[in-house]
C-alpha cells in the first residue's frame, strides 16, 4: 500500500478549496487573535493525563469512566507519535473519576491507529466514539474505511478501520461486529452524482460517534449519515443530514432523549455559527433527509461532541473551546444557552457523570499530553475567555482530516 499517497489525498482538500471566504476569513481571524495562554480550569480538575490523542468518553454503571485513545499513528510508547498505521489505539479506564485519587489503566490495546503530518503537526484517527452495551460490553467505533485507505486484507488495521467493534473490558479482547465505514462509502459511491451529495466529495466515509440506546446507531462525519446497525451486522441508512448554506453537515456525536429522539452533533464545515443540533426520530422508515424543519439549536461553531444531561444537553466546541449548556424545556424544544467554560483546549469528548459533574476530553489532539477534565458545574464562575490552541489553516487542516475520510485511488 501507498501510504504517502493516501496521506496526502486527505479529505482535507474537500474543505480547503471549497470555498476562498472561508480560508480568508480564517487567515484574518488567526491574524488578530493573540497566541494561547496557560489558564487554570476553575471549578474543573484533571482526573487524567498523558492520554494519546483522547476523543470519546463513556460511563460504565459502576462509575468507571472510559475513554477512547485514538493512538501514535505507527509510533510506539517509547518513541511517541509516528507517521503511518500501527496498533497504537486504546481505551483507558478510570476508576473512581469523581474521587479526589482517581486512577487511569489502558484496558484495551492494540487497536488500529493512523497518523500523518499533512498540516505540520502531528493528527491522529483511530478508536472514536464509545459506548456500554451492557455491564462488561463496551462498543467502540472506528474511524475511516479500509476502501477509503485502500487496505489489502493482510495490511495493518485492514480488520479494523471503519468497523463496529464490541470490546470486553475485563479481558481487553475485542471483535468486529459490523463494518460501518465500508458499507458507508459504497453508499455514497453510488449516490455521489445524487442531488443531495456534495459535489466532488463522495465517496467517502469516516464512522466517528456511536450510540447504543432502543436501537445501535452510528453518525459518520465523512458520509454525513446516521446510520443504524441491526443484530445480525448489516447497516442500514437512516437519515442523511444536509447543510445547504455550507455543503456538509459533518456529524460527530449522538445521543438518545427519553422519548426517544435522537440528538446529533454537526461540525458545520468550521463555518462560524454552522455547526447545529439536530433532533431525529429514528423510527420513521425510509431515509430522512434532514435539513433546517429538523434544527433543535444552531448557531455554533465546531461542534465535536454533545451529551444528555437531567434536563439539559452540553457540546464542545472545538475552537473557541467552549463547554456550552442548553436547557431543555418542558415541551423539549431547546431552551437556555450558558457557556460554562471557554478556556478547554481543542475538547473532543463530553459525558455527564453519574455524580451530576461534566467530563471532558481535553488536549484532543495531544500525542502523549491529552487529559480527562471533571467540571463542577455549581462552581464554575464567570466563562474565561480564551482561545484555543490552534486556528486558522492549522485548524482548518486538523478538523478535515479529522472527520472527512481518505478516498482510495480506485
């Protein structure tokens, strides 16, 4: 396999040429902004550190927190991050997460991680989203699709890329259950001249969150689907989200309201203010194709993660790396909007704790310095206002590679 080739027809391409506004734009704004400050976290505490690349998080109902390492690419522990595919990949569990001696221990290795320096830095996928199917049952999606990268059966990460895993976290072994991320980029393939496909971009695929609630389903950021899978491992189309004013949606988290109704996270093209939340129902039988009749809440920006709360859902934005609280209200339309912190570095993953706390993945695309962060709610002051640590192209590069998939060259 041509990996040089594959790193360097990234997704990336999609969003860098679509649109000159929005890299000038990008340009100006990284121009007049001052460079990120070390800001201590009031009201927060970080639980855990040295993660690699952190993205997902989950709680298992004895109060374990679990989180998905995304990896080193082809790097090692020793050697830290690398260029190119290896089994770098974890998820770690930490126990007691709400006590003042919490404790972190990689539970699951050796899952498929691929990384490259496209934009100048280190950037990293591999184990995304996570959720608990039951007690020691632990689901893990993968992101990209070994048609996407071209894999051959015997290549590295070619049983994993894309695929539905079920994981056992007291053994730490794992198996495929489905693959999503292939079944996702034959889908676009043959819809790609379609009305609704942004021009140029299909196929593509990139499985990124993952939910098991009435049903087990899946968004992918590169096929801007939600998709849901059945028990025996096929994958069926649900809805298809749509943004017209920016071409792609890119959905990145999902999460299930008591009545059922899904609740999906856009990125929104890193567009400002495109990003949205969209609240579906799942049960509707032929494929939904969502647009702005199906907006809970819009108006952010680089949404990476949303997670439901007693009457309240929170998202992170990549960005500006705000912690933001909507109020749900009686009639479940979105309510209040309160940002709770806007000093989080590049925040990934966001899961409301049993204790009533918000846990975050901080430093997302940290090779070796990512970090889990407990936020207090009732002692969180003022928001800080400070900016993230990377902008414009950087940004721009990090967020597209990220959840918009490879293409192969077949």
């Amino acid at each position: 396999m041509n990996l040089d080739y594959h790193f360097k027809t990234r997704m990336c391409n999609k969003l860098l040429f679509r649109s000159a506004g929005i890299i000038t734009s990008l340009f100006l704004v990284n121009a007049m902004i001052p460079k990120a400050q070390a800001v201590d976290l009031v009201g927060s505490t970080v639980i855990s550190s040295g993660l690699n690349n952190p993205r997902g998080l989950a709680f298992a109902k004895d109060g374990t927190l679990y989180v998905a390492e995304a990896g080193l690419g082809a790097g090692n522990g020793s050697g830290g991050f690398g260029v190119g595919i290896g089994l770098t990949g974890s998820i770690s569990a930490i126990s007691n997460p709400s006590s003042s001696n919490p404790t972190t221990e990689k539970i699951v290795t050796g899952l498929a991680s691929l990384g490259d320096t496209d934009f100048g830095f280190p950037e990293v996928q591999g184990p995304a989203g996570i959720f608990f199917e039951s007690t020691n049952q632990l689901d893990i999606i993968m992101t990209e699709s070994t048609k996407g990268l071209n894999l051959k059966p015997n290549d590295v990460g070619a049983d994993q890329f894309g695929q539905l895993l079920r994981a056992n976290v007291k053994s730490g072994n794992f198996k495929a259950i489905a693959d999503v991320g292939n079944f996702d980029y034959d889908w676009t393939g043959q819809n790609q001249n379609a009305q609704f496909a942004p021009p140029g971009q299909f196929p593509d695929a990139n499985p990124y969150g993952v939910l098991i609630g009435l049903s087990k389903y899946v968004v992918d950021a590169g096929a801007n689907t939600l998709d849901q899978v059945n028990p025996n491992g096929t994958v069926e189309i649900l809805a298809y989200l749509s943004n017209p004013k920016v071409n792609d949606a890119v959905p990145t988290s999902i999460a299930q309201g008591a009545d059922g109704y899904l609740y999906i996270s856009t990125l929104g093209s890193l567009v400002p203010t495109q990003a949205a939340i969209y609240k579906v129902n799942p049960s509707l039988p032929a494929i939904q194709f969502l647009n702005d009749s199906s907006l809970w809440a819009s108006g952010f920006t680089s949404i990476t993660s949303a997670s439901l709360g007693s009457n309240a859902l929170y998202l992170t934005e990549f960005d500006s790396g705000n912690l933001i609280k909507i109020d749900i209200n009686p009639d479940g339309s979105a309510g209040k909007r309160t940002t709770l912190l806007s000093s989080l570095t590049n925040p990934t993953g966001v899961a409301v704790g049993p204790d009533g706390s918000i846990y975050l993945s901080n430093k997302g695309i940290s090779s070796g310095g990512g970090e889990v962060i407990k936020v207090d709610v009732n002692q969180v002051p003022e928001p800080l206002n400070v900016l993230g640590s990377f902008t414009g192209l950087a940004l721009l590069g990090w967020v597209s590679n990220t959840f918009k998939g490879k293409k192969s060259s077949k």
